[in-house]
C-alpha cells in the first residue's frame, strides 16, 4: 500500500471519511455494475447557481479520494430533473407574461425565454453542462425527460405500480391529513395541455401498468405509466432513481435531510440498495438568506471569478460543508490567501498532511506550486494607497519587491493582480474612510517617517516590520492600537497587512512621502 493510500485511510479529511464509507459497500465484493457510481441532481427551474457547483465539487472531491483508497472504477452522473413542472416563474429570466403561460408544464416544454434553445430546460441544461464543463469535471449528463421517455425508467415505474401500496404507505406518514386525501406517487402529464397535472389518482393497474384519473376538466383518462406519460412525485422520484440506476452515492443541501428515510425506503421497496449520503448545509447571502436560484441572490460562480481564481472558490468549498457559510463578496480575499498558503505548506508535509491539506482535494493529488510572490489583501492594499486602475501599475512594486518575478513566470499572480484592482474598485474604494491622527499618534507617525528616511536596510520585511513595531511600543498600549492608527490612517480601513511587509513592497521612500500627505490632511480631503 503506497504511503497516500496509508494516509488516506485513516484521514480526518471529510471527502476520505466519506469515500471509506462507500468503499465499505464493497468490502465483501465488487458492484455487480463494474463501477461505483455517485450522483448529483439538478433542478433546472433556473439558471445553475454557486451551490449547484459546489454540490458536484464536493461529490468530485469523495470521488477522488475515493479513487486514492480503491481500485474500483468510478462514474459521476449529473442528474437534471427536467420533467419537473415549472411551478413558478423565476424573477431572474426575460420574457415573464410568456413564461406564466406555460405554468405546470415540464421545463422542458416550456419556451426558452432567452430564444436560444428548444426550452427553458433544455436552456438551464445547457448553462450546467457549460459551467461544468470549464472547470473539468468528468461526467455524464442525465435529463429526467430522456429517461422517462426512453424506456430507462419503465421497469422501476412498473414496479412502482405493482407496489403502489406499499410506497403509498410510507409518503402517506409523512403528510398532512388534507394532503392525504389526494396524493398519489404518479403525476400524469396531459397528452393534450402537456401540464403536470397533481390530481387524485382513481386506479393503478399494476397488471396493465397504467394509471385512471379525473382530468381538471372531470374528463376520465387512463395512462400507462411507461414512456413518458407520467412522472413520479419528487420524494417517490428520489429513491426511485437510486434503485434504478443502483447509486452508491449522493450528497444534497440539508433541506433534504428530513426525508433521506423516505428516499431509502423507497429505493428499497424498489429492489435497491439505498445509496450513502451526506447532507450539507447552505450558501446564505449577506443578509443571512439562503441563495435560491430562481431569485439570484448571493455571489454567482461568473462574479467570484471576476475577482478571484476557480481553486479559491474551490477553497471556500472544502471548508466545513456541515456550516452554514455567507458566501458573499468580503470572504475572497482570506479564500485566496488561505488556499496559497496552503499550496505552500503543501510542499514541506507528509502523506499524513497531505491527506488533510484542502489542496489535496481541489486538485486531485495534482497539486501546483504557489506562483503569489504577493498576497491577495496585500494586493488589495497596494491598489488603494497607488490608485491603480490597472495591474501594469501592482507589477511595478511587485517587480520591485520580487525581482525574479514576471507576468509570465507567474501567471497566477498575474491574474490576481488584475482580480485585485476590480476587486478594490468595486468593493474597498467606496467604503473607504480616512481619519486624522490624534496628538499621540502624529507624534509615532513623524517617528517612523523620519526613520524611513535615513533607513539603508533595504527590502527586508522582517527588519521594517522591527522598526515599525519599536516606534508603536514606546508609546501605545495595547499596541495593536498603533497598527489600528496606521491603517485607519494611511489606507482608510480598520484592519490590514502586516506593514514592514507592506513598506517593502509599496517602497520605503513611498511610505515615507504616504505618511506626509497624511499628516497634510491631503488623505481625508481626497
């Protein structure tokens, strides 16, 4: 066994606790099927948002570290229940008097309001697949309306009819007593309408497999429950699926918790196996909401690449996936910084810590170097005291600073100088507040001006970083008031760098003539 495999299997890490889990299915024997197959499913009633990519992240994470401790082939599938009726029309689409048009119909006959594809289904279909597709996952797409109309389904549907009693039994304990009165596992779609219709359901035939029920108009119609003709209610459709394409695993957001029984049982009353599941908390917005796709609150995976790489945002999702987390725009520059500062200590661990390093997992055990000679909220801090509009001007203080750097033997940083200008345009530089000093603190400050100006140490952080913390400890206790005074000072904010990292990098002679203009008032009255 190498000394990975060793690590993994004993890892705290959560994707190897829970790839463990799934290998014990096998222990005894493999999957008749050839292959483990783990699932995420999609529901398209509006465009995929950050916790769609998270879901299939997460589940490629378990997959890889899956793949660490068995020789077991695996498969993903992406599951789009694109049969579902569109039961109401998102606020974030064109084209909204069209759309309420065609309520209850499957998304996948319903007009694509953007004018670009067969349907709004097939519409959202498309963005997943894009989106998955340019950050490489490895996948096989599944549409409900494919696999029902296929024939896929039609030997669990049949089984369904044939134990509609017993399925019946088991959803019936988990509603209201009015709900009771007319649910049925089967939903008919009208050949004529194309809704999905949630009517009372008169008989299932499970020797003809076909279901008789009242239309909304009191017409009497009877259906088979094969080819596409009905589909089954979202919690029967759930187990159903596990049984019928024999899932090992699925992970979805806790909403779902409450009925991970149900889903079971289903699978089970089916001839299945019920898969392993892990069940994560969600995404909120700023004001503490959870992210909905159909209204589109919160960050989007387009805005936090605006600012930040797609392994930051990967970052952010490794963390504690059993929390609630914000996901809003102030939590990119510490996930930039942390996932870099994990790539580094990458490069000095064990197979112990690597197993645990979050970076592990982003990559697959494929893991880069660290290219960011300059950390992120450094960057952020340099835009702001150089008013950099674009990331031409961060490299003349980065290639100052780190002279063997370059933009193109250091692509990463590249790009996150350019990330780091937007990034302070649209979110510091409004909210900016410059103060003037008090008597004690333009006292300290015209202390450390006048010892940048006869320093001769060079570029030594460290040594700056001495400086600056002696001329702070004569006179202020605690004596982070002193780098509260600079910072809300000479760069507007309550918190920032370590400063003898950022006099080296911004320039000695710089900082020096910063702190003139701020004990000129020139900082308060720009």
């Amino acid at each position: 066994m190498s000394d990975m495999r060793d690590a993994a299997m004993s890892s705290k890490a959560w994707p190897f606790e829970e790839a463990r889990r799934v290998l014990k299915r096998y222990q005894n024997k493999p999957p008749e099927k050839g292959f483990v197959l783990f699932e995420t499913g999609y529901g398209p009633s509006g465009l995929p948002h950050i916790g769609t990519f998270g879901e299939v992240l997460r589940t490629t994470m378990i997959k890889r570290a899956f793949e660490e401790i068995s020789d077991i082939p695996t498969k993903l599938i992406c599951f789009s229940d694109d049969l579902d009726g569109m039961r109401k029309v998102p606020g974030n689409v064109p084209q909204q008097e069209m759309l309420a048009e065609h309520m209850h119909k499957p998304l996948t006959s319903v007009p694509d309001p953007f004018g670009s594809y067969e349907s709004f289904g097939h519409h959202n279909n498309a963005m997943l697949r894009r989106f998955l597709d340019t950050f490489g996952f490895e996948y096989e797409f599944y549409s409900a309306r494919e696999f029902y109309q296929s024939g896929q389904f039609d030997a669990i549907l049949l089984r369904a009819a044939e134990r509609y009693d017993e399925i019946m039994a088991v959803m019936l304990k988990s509603l209201r007593e009015e709900r009771r009165q007319t649910y049925s596992i089967f939903l008919p779609i009208h050949p004529e309408t194309g809704r999905v219709l949630y009517v009372p359901i008169r008989e299932v035939n499970a020797k003809d497999g076909t279901i008789t029920f009242d239309t909304e108009e009191g017409e009497e119609m009877t259906l088979p429950v094969t080819g596409g003709n009905v589909k089954l209610q979202w919690k029967p459709d759930f187990g159903a699926r596990w049984a019928a394409l024999d899932v090992d695993f699925e992970m979805y957001g806790k909403e779902h918790a409450t009925n991970t029984a149900i889903y079971d049982r289903i699978c089970e009353i089916l001839g299945g196996r019920k898969p392993e599941h892990f069940s994560y908390e969600l995404f909120l917005d700023e004001n503490g909401q959870k992210i909905s796709k159909s209204s589109g609150n919160g960050i989007s995976i387009d805005q936090w690449l605006t600012y930040a790489s797609t392994e930051s945002l990967a970052y952010f999702m490794f963390l504690k996936p059993k929390t609630a987390k914000r996901m809003h725009f102030d939590v990119i520059p510490k996930a930039v910084d942390e996932y870099h500062q994990q790539l580094r200590a990458y490069e000095t661990q064990d197979a112990a810590g690597r197993a645990n390093n979050p970076v592990w997992h982003i990559h697959g055990g494929d893991v880069p170097k660290s290219d960011m000679v300059v950390p992120f909220s450094m960057l952020l801090n340099l835009a702001s005291v150089s008013s950099a509009e674009d990331k031409g001007q961060l490299w003349g203080f980065i290639q100052r600073y780190a002279p063997d750097a370059s933009p193109e033997k250091n692509p990463g940083m590249d790009a996150a100088a350019g990330q780091a200008v937007r990034y302070f345009n649209d979110f510091v530089k409004p909210h900016k507040v410059f103060r003037t000093p008090t008597d004690l603190e333009r006292e300290a400050l015209e202390e450390l001006r006048d010892n940048l100006r006869a320093w001769d140490g060079g570029l030594d952080a460290e040594a700056l970083q001495s400086m600056v913390f002696a001329v702070g400890k004569e006179r202020f206790e605690p004596l982070r008031d002193w780098f509260t005074a600079l910072y809300e000072v000479l760069l507007g904010a309550s918190q920032g760098p370590r400063f003898g990292g950022f006099i080296a990098l911004y320039g000695v002679t710089e900082t020096a003539d910063l702190i003139d203009a701020a004990l000129a008032g020139k900082l308060t009255a720009g």
